[in-house]
C-alpha cells in the first residue's frame, strides 16, 4: 500500500502567541519560533503507522515548507515513515490553502500511484480545514474529512467514522482517497532513539517548483486566489478593574462580584 | 427560469426537520450584502422531507430556493451535493457563495472552491462590501484581524460560524420561487454516508449557558484543569475552553469556544489561565460581565473584561472554590 | 577547530529524551519524594525507552549512539528528576567496565541483558575507609582453587540493592599494591545488600551498602585481568562517572533556571514583575552564564570521548565546575522564590536538597581540584 502523509510544519504553538501583528507596520515582524510537527498531523502520521504494522506499506511524508521544515520531516522519518519529500522554494511562500493544496496534489502525482493521502484535519496556525479535501479534488479522489475511527481497512473497500453533527457518520468509501483525520483516532507515540538512528538510512527529497514543473503563477502568494490586503490591531477593550489586596481578599470581593451578577 | 438579479447565494443545510440556525443567519447577512451589490439572494438546499422548510428559507430573504428533495440526498453525501451545486453555480455564476462552517459546511465548501477553482476563507467573524464592489472578508489571527479578498476568481467563497450573524425576522409576506434541481440518476459515489449515529451530550451545552467558565493553556496541567472544572460545576456554568487546552488534551474540541470553534453569548463570562487570543475572544458576543484569572499582567485579556485577577489560577481557583462553598454550601450540588 | 552546534540526529535525540522524561518520568516524582521508593517504575519506562542501550555497542544489543548522546539523555533526565538521572548515570557507569575491558564472553554474556534492561548494573568502590583514596580500600580478596574469595564492605552505591551485576574494587589479601575488579552478582551465596540510605536529597534513588562475607567469586568473573582492578575503576570513574554527573549538573541547573524565570516573570510586586529588578536579573545572569560554561565544558569533555580520547582530566574540570554551579543555582533559585522557595510544593526546595548529593558524588570538589592541579602541575 502507498501512503503519502501530508504533514506542515507549524510555529510551536507553545510559543506561537508571541507572533503578534505590529500595529505601526501592520505586519508581522520575523521571530524565530521552532518550527514543529503540526500536532493533527502526528495522528495521520500513527494512523498510517498502524496500517504499516498490518499490511505491507511505504509511506511517504510531504511537507510544504521553508527548509527548516526538512527538522520537522526527519521526526517523521524517526517516528516510522519511510521516506520524506520536501517542497521548498521561495516561490511557494504566501500561499493560501488553494495554492498548498494545488502544489501538495501536483507532488502527490509526481510521485507515483497512491492509496491513501492521510492529512490531519486542520493545522494550528490557520486551521482553515480546506487542504485535505482541496487535495482530493484536484486529484480527482473522493475525501472524507474528520475521520475519527477506521473501521474496516482491509482492501479497497474501507469504513470509517468520522465526526458529525450531534455525533459521528459512518461512511464507506473506496479507495484511494483522502481521509483528514482528528485527534481522536489513536494516541501518536513517541520519538525513540533506535527510530532516530534507522532514519539516519531514510532519504528526504528536496523538490522545487521547476521539478514539480507548475507554472509560476499556480503556486505562492501568485497562485492564491485570496489576499490578505489589511492587518488591524484588536480593538474589544473594555474598561478593567484590577482586583487588589491580598490573594484571600480577592478572592472575597470576586465572590461579590459572582453573587451581583446571579451565578451564585 | 433564472433570475438574473441573484449573485449572492447561500448553500443552507436541513436539520432535523427544519433549517440550521447558521442558514437563516447567513441567508439574513446575504440579503445585506445583497443591497450593498443592487441584488438578490438566491439558496440552495438540499435533502430530503424538506417541503415545508424551503418557504422558510424566502421568509427570511431568499428570492430563489434551488431544492433538491430526494431520499438519495439524506444524510450528505459529498460527491453527489458537489456535483450538484457546481453546476447551479457554474450555471448561475454568483458573485459571493457563502456556507455555514458546520460539518456538513467545512468539508463541502473546499470541495466547491476547488472544483471552481476559486478562494475561500474560513470562519469569518465579518463580511463586508467595500467600495470596489468586493466582499472583504473578516477573520481573527496574530493578535488582531486580517482582511482577505478574492478579487479575481468568482464565486468570492466563505464559511461562516453558528451565532456570527444575527438571525434576520422572518417575514412570511415575502415571496419567491421554488425550483427543483437536477438530481444526477445513478451517479457514481465513492463515498457514501451510510447513516448518522447521534451521541450523547454531556454537560450544559456552551451555546445556551448563561454563565460560562473557560479554560485556556494557563491551566497549567490536568490537575489544575480539574480545579477550573470544579468551578464551573459550583457555578453551574457551562465549561469552555480554548485551542491550547484543546491541543493539551484536557478539553475536548467541541468545548473550544472561539473563531473555529463555538459562539457563545453568556450573561457571565470567566476565563482562567487564558492569554485573551483574539481567535478565542472573538468567540465570546455580549456578555455582560467578563472576568479574568491570569497570572500574567501583561496578558491582553485585561484589556477585554471588566475585572482581572492577576494571581497563579492553580492557587487561586482553589481557594475561590472553597469561599463559594463556605458562602453557599448547596452549590454545584443539584444535578441537571 | 570546532563546530560548537549539536547535529540535527543531536538535537532530535533530545526532543526524544525531553518527551520521555517529560510524559513518563514527571508523574513518578512526587511518589519517589514522598516514599524514597518508586525506583521500580522508573526503571522499568527507561528500559522501555532504550535509555539502556544508549552506550552499549550494536553488535551487543544496544544502540551504540555514545557519550554524547548518553550526556544529552542524562541532562534531560536530570530536569526532571535527578534521583532518576542519578540512577540512570551509575547503570551507564556498570556497563563501562564491560565495555571498556570485558572479554568476548563477558560481553556478550552481559551487555544484551544490560541493554533492554533486564539487568542492571553498577560499580562499587567507595568504602567506609574512604571513597576519594581507592587506594585504601580494604575489601580484600584471596586466590583459592582457581576462584577469588571476597571479604568486605561498601558504602554510598547507587543502585546497591538493584543491581543484578555489581562491580566491585578490592585488594589482593596477599599484596597491598595489587587491585582487581570482580563481577559479583545479585544470588552469590555470602553477597547481600544491607544498610539503606536516606539522603536529604535525590530521593527515591537507590542507595546503600553491600556487604560481602566469603563470598566465592569465580574466575571468570575477574574484569579487566587480575591485579588491573585500579585501571578499571579509574577509567570508568573517571571518565563515566563523572561525565554522568557532569549530565545530571546541567539538567538540574536548567530546571533551576526555568524555575526562576518563570517566577520572577509572573511575581508582581510594585506592579511589574520582578524579573525587572536587577538584583533579581544578576543572580538569572549568574545562572545562565555558568549554564552556558557548563555545556561547553561537558559536550566538549563528551566529545573527545566519542573519538576515544581519555577525558578523566576534562571531565574532572567539567564535573567541578557544574557541580559547584548548582550547587549555587539551587540557592539563588531558592532565594528568587522567597517565602515560597521554603515550601514543598514548589519543586525549587527539592532542587536545593538535590543539589547537595550531587556535590560529593564520583568524587567531591576537593578531590577533583586535586586532580586538576596534577595534571596541570605534570
């Protein structure tokens, strides 16, 4: 079976809250924050694990990213995958969730014939949902998105759950398809040592636009169909009272303040 | 049979016997935008055992309705609603197509976008025209909000949360037309729904709660998110909570109140250990009273609510806990 | 000269080590605290976590990944729990000697059992009669029919009463000048852990002493060749069990540091925090300079060691210098803390009781000053 893992390296989000909009510049300023495994896309990556542990498989991760993200790709190489494809080039940057999806299918079809594309369902930074499925339309394969459980996996014909309103669906689908997945479906495991040393033995493939042969204008802030045009600084103030005095003493006058308001 | 004037529609989504909230809500925001553009609204809706529920949708500002009625089309099936609202808009060539970010909306809105090859933003808090005739689109992100437009591809694409938009009166002295749409015969699903297995909700549910606790990634650990818990019950409040705790695996996501994840308009706000994202405040409309517990003098969530506690939340909370116990020794104690 | 940055496999080696220590070692603390117990469990996730295969060569089980790896895993243990690094340290410090001087059969008869965990190890030199002067050691051994009897006692192990395979220094009855390291093992009739310790700090970390009385120690369980005891200890002391001590210093030091970081930026008083007030600012200076110096001098130290160099002198520098710098960035942890670093829910109080067991262990400062001047003196 060939699996492709799309997988994006995301600001640690531990510290991602210091990446703030400059209100004088209206942009953002450039910070060194760690770059991480987006943490939907360890799940897609276990889900793929498992199948690994059941049928013979290849997966391949695909990353879209600066080139530090190759860190990010070598985990997932430490973490069980087989091999790494990572699509960097400057012309990629500033791209919205069509362009990615449209560059990230255009390397799925480079790469050969494909089984199954897992995708974590959103990133942390973003979190806008469409990638996964814009995948799957652009390689003319069926998608299910917020898989929860796979239930039948065996050959072509699978089913899984997937989150719904009011609870979950249960959908059968064919294969090869594209299923985004959510935190419930397994508990990622963790980096081990003998998996950092086999991946030494892993090979990460650097493609760039001209390899991927797409025009200029189909990829980055060129090929996106939607624009940012304006950065506003926040603006919900409200006038605030600072409670003062010792932990016990607002810890009193809060209680004051509930019984006003009719929760107590 | 197509009214020319239409060139914003919204994709509305049945639900158990009648319309989803967020539909007639942006069915409502459409009929402004509309004005703005010198134009209609058209919907599209599609399911089955609809046929006292589209009327709903002119009632509340829809010119068209393009029903689809049919036992094939409940529950959603993807493939087969793409197919057929593709080629409505590819017929009708709207302008702006809007879509609840409901399940149902989040994963049918990137599969039109890029059948249609056309932009799309998620989880808008604003829509807009502005003077070029675009729709600007509002969303929350690093600390402030950022303005997106799609000037060239059309339709212009967005998904709107639940509770975003206010639900528009309905006025049954409207009128408009019902048009049944092509359903495809046979077409080849490789996908397909076979049913939707509703699960218990436990707790109050966020939307409707009067007070809500919520906790964010100060916490600190699952034991001083127990201690928030704990609170919420002696208040009776409905328990939220932000992406980082989500992400910590203390909450679920379905308590995550914010931009991508629920509206809720309480009497009574308290957010423990929470910075004051503006992807999460944004989720909080009209409370009348927001409190802070934040250990951080610094957090901007000071700047957002009516009193702030700067103090440790794993110090303060227990002994705000053990004072409302000692005040009202009944508290947290009645189930529901 | 030198590239001064840990190599990518370095520093993903790490993250691997900071997410284990994180999410399997942490929630053992607090029991380990209270009862001076819970090294089962410990053991038990770093033998899942190839933590024991680290130094042991492939062709024998382990990974092979080297001393600088072992460092790396040995600090991030130690901030989260130095009884734990403490422990994990002295089992490297076992394997040593097989490493280093075991024969074909002693290594393969061991190391594989070493590296999954399922034995443990560890060395045995410090006497009542002294720990700094191997010299006076005076646990004794006779030759008989080909076996060697053992008479005598050890002090302070590590692992005393856990380990399978315990190596032990002692001095030929017959001859003063001669020393040989012997393989006694947990069962050998004569050979029994006795006295536990309670330390002020490191809690939950095995220590105490042995006792051996007659105890009939094959000849096959000789290590490193008869009369080569001196050489065995000193080498792997000297470079492994410092060097662990050297991991154990930086990771506690680390932690002291993030505890007073994190307080001093979210302790108001006059209304901004007091990371603002510049007597707070020295003594995190201080703190971060000597982590900074630390590092330096251990990874270099481990470095050479990887290539195969004798490290004893580097590592003495090393482990003085580190073991002196938490010594006093516990206390200036503490004294950031005030009032509450008196309190034994804030972890700082454990750091501080911590540190002053790492002062002394695998040779106190005097010594290792002593043995620094030698080597610039020679």
């Amino acid at each position: 079976m060939n699996i492709i893992v799309c997988v994006k390296a995301v600001p640690d989000p531990r510290v991602a809250d210091k990446l703030k909009i400059d209100p004088v510049t209206k942009s953002l300023p450039r910070l060194d924050i760690p770059l991480v495994i987006n943490s939907l896309d360890s799940h897609a990556l276990e889900a793929a694990l498992q199948l690994k542990k059941k049928y013979e498989t290849q997966i391949t991760i695909l990353c879209m990213g600066p080139p530090l993200a190759g860190n990010v790709v070598r985990e997932c190489l430490a973490l069980g995958a087989d091999k790494g494809i990572l699509l960097t080039d400057r012309a990629f940057a500033g791209a919205d969730a069509f362009a990615t999806a449209y560059t990230l299918a255009k390397a799925i079809e480079k790469n050969g014939p494909v089984d199954v594309v897992f995708c974590g369902m959103a990133s942390s930074d973003g979190a806008t949902e469409w990638v996964g499925p814009e995948i799957a339309t652009f390689l003319g394969l069926p998608v299910v998105t917020m898989v929860r459980e796979i239930v039948e996996d065996q050959g072509l014909d699978w089913i899984v759950n997937a989150d719904f309103q009011g609870g979950y669906r249960k959908v059968k689908l064919k294969l090869p398809a594209v299923l985004t997945v959510t935190r419930k479906i397994n508990q990622p495991k963790a980096l081990s040592f003998s998996g950092i040393i086999k991946a030494r033995s892993k090979e990460i493939t650097e493609w760039n636009r001209e390899k991927l042969d797409i025009p200029a204008d189909r990829v980055g802030l060129k090929g996106s169909p939607t624009h940012v045009t304006d950065m506003t600084d926040l603006d919900s103030r409200r006038e605030v009272e600072i409670l003062e005095g010792s932990l016990q003493e607002k810890v009193e006058r809060l209680v004051q303040i509930l019984c006003d308001a009719g929760a107590v | 049979m197509v009214d020319e004037r239409i060139s914003v529609f919204v994709i509305a989504e049945q639900s158990d016997g009648g319309i989803q909230a967020v539909s007639l809500q942006l069915i409502g925001k459409a009929h402004e935008l509309a004005d703005e553009l010198d134009s209609k609204v058209g919907a599209i809706l599609l399911g089955n055992k609809l046929s006292n529920v589209a009327q709903r949708l002119i009632e509340a500002g829809a010119t068209q309705v393009f029903l689809g009625d049919a036992d094939i089309l409940a529950p959603y099936q993807a493939e087969l609603y793409t197919e057929i609202i593709v080629k409505l808009v590819d017929e009708y060539r709207p302008e702006i197509l809007l879509i609840g970010s409901t399940f149902m909306g989040r994963e049918l809105a990137p599969l039109i976008a890029a059948r249609l090859e056309t932009g799309l933003t998620a989880h808008c808090i604003e829509l807009e025209i502005n003077p070029e005739g675009f729709l600007e689109q509002r969303i929350p992100a690093y600390g402030g909000m950022i303005t997106i437009i799609c000037p060239e591809k059309r339709p212009q694409m967005a998904t709107v949360a639940n509770g975003v938009f206010s639900k528009p009166l309905l006025d049954s002295s409207r009128t408009g037309e019902i048009i049944s749409v092509d359903i495809p015969e046979d077409f080849p699903l490789r996908t397909l729904t076979l049913e939707i297995v509703k699960e218990e909700v436990s707790g109050i549910s966020l939307e409707s709660a009067p007070v809500i606790v919520a906790g964010g990634a100060g916490s600190g650990d699952q034991d001083g998110w127990q201690q928030i818990a704990e609170l919420a019950t002696i208040l009776n409040a409905g328990f939220g909570s932000t992406r980082p705790a989500v992400d910590a695996g203390w909450a679920e996501l379905e308590t995550m109140i914010g931009q991508s994840g629920k509206m809720v308009n309480p009497e009574l706000y308290v957010g423990i250990g929470i910075s004051g994202e503006l992807q999460h405040m944004v989720g909080i409309v009209g409370a009348k009273t927001m409190i802070a517990i934040n250990n951080d003098t610094k957090a901007p969530i000071f700047e957002q609510v009516d009193y702030g506690i700067v103090e440790d939340c794993r110090v303060f909370v227990p002994a705000l806990v053990k004072a409302l116990k000692e005040k009202k020794p009944y508290l947290g104690r009645t189930t529901l | 000269m030198i590239d001064f940055t840990f190599t990518e496999e370095q520093e993903l080696f790490r993250k691997a080590a900071r997410e284990f220590a994180e999410t399997k070692i942490a929630p053992q603390v607090q029991n380990m605290e209270k009862t001076n117990r819970g090294w089962d469990e410990v053991v038990k996730e770093l033998a899942e976590a190839e933590m024991f295969a680290v130094t042991i060569p492939v062709e024998y089980g382990g990974l092979g990944m080297g001393y600088v790896a072992r460092m790396i895993a040995t600090e991030e243990i130690a901030r989260i729990s130095v009884a734990t690094a403490m422990m994990y340290q002295v089992f490297g410090l076992g394997f040593e000697p097989f490493i280093k001087f075991g024969t074909e059969e002693q290594k393969k008869k061991y190391l594989p059992k070493f590296a999954t965990g399922e034995q443990l190890a560890t060395v045995a030199v410090t006497e009542p009669s002294g720990g700094s002067d191997p010299k006076g050691c005076s646990t004794r051994y006779k030759k008989m029919n080909g076996s060697y009897i053992l008479n005598g006692r050890k002090c302070f192990i590590t692992n005393s009463h856990i380990a399978d395979a315990q190596v032990i220094l002692a001095v030929d009855e017959e001859n003063p000048e001669a020393f040989t390291t012997f393989i006694v093992e947990k069962g050998m009739e004569g050979f029994k852990p006795t006295h536990e310790e309670h330390k002020v700090g490191m809690r939950g970390c095995n220590t105490g002493e042995i006792e051996m009385k007659n105890v009939s120690v094959p000849a096959e369980n000789v290590i490193g060749g008869e009369g080569k005891g001196l050489k065995v200890a000193m080498a792997c002391i000297g470079d492994v069990g410092r060097g662990g001590m050297v991991g154990i210093a930086m990771g506690l030091q680390q932690a002291c540091l993030e505890a007073a970081v994190k307080f001093s930026n979210e302790r108001i008083l006059y209304n901004k925090p007091i990371s603002n007030l510049q007597t707070i600012q020295n003594k995190i200076a201080e703190m971060k300079i000597d982590l900074e110096a630390g590092r330096l001098l251990g990874y270099r130290a481990a470095a050479m060691q990887d290539k195969g160099g004798r490290t004893s002198n580097e590592f003495a520098v090393a482990k003085y210098f580190t073991t002196e710098a938490v010594q006093k960035a516990a206390k200036m942890a503490v004294d950031i803390h005030g009032g509450y670093g008196c309190m034994e829910e804030f972890p700082v109080t454990r750091y501080l009781r911590d540190s002053f067991v790492v002062g002394p262990s695998a040779g106190t400062s005097d010594i290792m000053k002593v043995i620094i001047a030698r080597w610039a003196l020679s």
